[in-house]
C-alpha cells in the first residue's frame, strides 16, 4: 500500500544476489508504475525503465531531448510501487563524466537498483538506428568511473552499455567492455547484437554478467529466454514491448469507437474494473482507512 515493503537496499541486494545465480533475470520494461505493479504480479524478476520509454511517454524521440530530472522522476514513481529490482536507463550519464556523476546519485535517491550509461556521443539516438556515434574509449571510461566514484550505496549496480559493435565493429566493443568492466562496472551491456555468435563472442571475453536487449523490429534477433540463459546471458530486458502493446491496443479501440461509435465491442479486451482494483490493492487502503474504499463490486 502506498510504497513497496522493500526498501532501496533490499531491491539492490536482490539484484546482485540474482546477477550471481547463474539464472537469467528477465526485466520488462514498464512505461509507467502501474505497469510495473503488473509486471510484479506476472512473476518477472526485476523492472526496466527504457529511455526510449520515456520520450515517447513525452511525446518525443529517442534522440537525448529528455532530461535527468525527468528520467529520475519517473523511475523514482516506478520504484515506489514495485517491490522488483528497477534498472534505469540513463542515457550517457546525461553530459560529461560530472554529469555521468550527478545522474549515480539522483538515481539512487530515486530508489532504484541500478542504471546503464552508454558510450554513444551526446547526444545519443536509439541503438537500433543507424547513424550512431560512439565516444572514444577514454572518454567513456571516465564516465564508467565518474558514475562508481559517485555511488554511495555499494549496493547500486552500475552497468556500461557499448554501441561500438555497430560503430566500429565487435573487436572494439568487447575491448570497450573489458575497459568499462576494468573501470567497475558491475554490468555489461552490448547493444544491437545480431546473432548467438555474438553474444557468445561477449560471453568468452567478459568475465562480468551481460545483459541481451531484446527489443522489437531493431537489429537484434529475438532470442527466446531459454536460449540467453544457454548463451550464458545473465539478464535479458524487453523494453519497449509493454508500450507497444499498449498503443496498440489503444489505437485499434480508438478506430472501433470512431467507426462504431461506442466502446461495446471492445469489453472483453479490456482490462475489468475489478481487476484493476485488485492490482491496486484497494482492500488493503480499506483496512487501513475505510472511508477510501467502502462499496463492494456487484
């Protein structure tokens, strides 16, 4: 009720002890906390928080036009409500390695378990398009060491992402990650990867966990969770598949109602009353204040 019963440190010892399994974790990405609440209930491991998520929530593309504020503020609404590990997004650190610094920290009083900050010039543009740029190696390095320099929770995960695979070749990015991992971070993550043979290539080289995107219609094959638990990937996110049910799903209602002119045909694809209350957990504000909820559903 209200916030989760799992503090900040608890969400944090979670996700290490989960990174250590030798399981796979699997991080959905939320676009909003009530999402996140579901994700939770269907038995996933952890929640993520995509930046591409947010412009668009924003009414913006996913080309660096979001701010540290706004990225901290939404995730730190997604935290409250999950008792689930929450891996944030945070673009390049949002700026120069101070920057990078500032971001650590503001993230972690937001009350999640972790962050990613990537090697791509800011600012930045989706993984998965092309035209991308990456920073030279010590320019990021020294972000990866701005953001663990920062951290005051020893807990907080703190992973580097490299989009040096499609830049300059897979060489570069796992000698990106070795640097990156070298620097502290607890995390890799290689974006835009095409195949097994690619992640197996990471595998081999980087002895830190690694984390697979699968994202929908980018340059990545979508392998099944079975398959990156095989490769030896140790957290796979899905981070734009909720929004993009959920549009979807809004954008044909829409065109029934237009066409239709009434809502009758779509209540069997919906979300019942019942069950958002359910997912809100409205008995228990009734037991704690009767007055917030004091009828019953026929």
């Amino acid at each position: 009720m209200l916030h989760s019963h799992a503090t900040p440190a608890d969400k944090r010892a979670a996700f290490r002890a989960g990174l250590a399994s030798g399981d796979l974790l699997r991080f959905p990405g939320a676009f909003n906390p009530l999402s996140a609440m579901l994700i939770g209930r269907r038995g996933f491991e952890g929640v993520y928080v995509s930046g591409a998520v947010i412009s668009a929530d924003l009414g913006l593309p996913d080309i660096g036009l979001t701010t540290v504020t706004e990225v901290a503020g939404r995730a730190g609404q997604i935290a409250r409500v999950t008792e689930l590990p929450v891996l944030v997004d945070a673009d390049t650190g949002f700026g120069e390695p101070m920057n990078a610094a500032r971001t650590t920290q503001l993230l972690e009083d937001a009350g999640v378990a972790g962050l990613h900050i990537e090697d791509q010039v800011n600012p930045k543009r989706c993984g998965h398009l092309d035209g991308k740029d990456v920073v030279d190696r010590d320019v990021a390095v020294r972000r990866i060491k701005a953001a663990v320099a920062a951290r005051r929770d020893p807990g907080f995960v703190i992973a580097a992402r490299t989009d040096a695979a499609g830049v300059n070749g897979m060489a570069d990015a796992i000698d990106r990650a070795k640097a990156y991992a070298d620097a502290g971070a607890d995390l890799i993550f290689p974006e835009a990867m095409a195949s097994e043979a690619d992640f197996e290539r990471f595998r081999a080289a980087i002895d830190v966990p690694i984390l697979a995107n699968m994202t929908e219609f980018g340059k990545s094959r979508l392998l099944s969770a079975a398959a990156l638990k095989d490769l030896g990937v140790n957290i796979v996110i899905y981070p734009v598949t909720l929004l993009r049910l959920a549009m979807g799903a809004a954008d044909a209602g829409l065109t029934e109602i237009a066409g239709r002119g009434t809502q009758e045909g779509l209540l069997d694809r919906m979300q019942h009353r019942s069950d958002l209350y359910d997912l809100l957990d409205y008995e228990s504000y009734n037991a704690f204040d009767s007055n917030v909820f004091n009828f019953k559903l026929s």
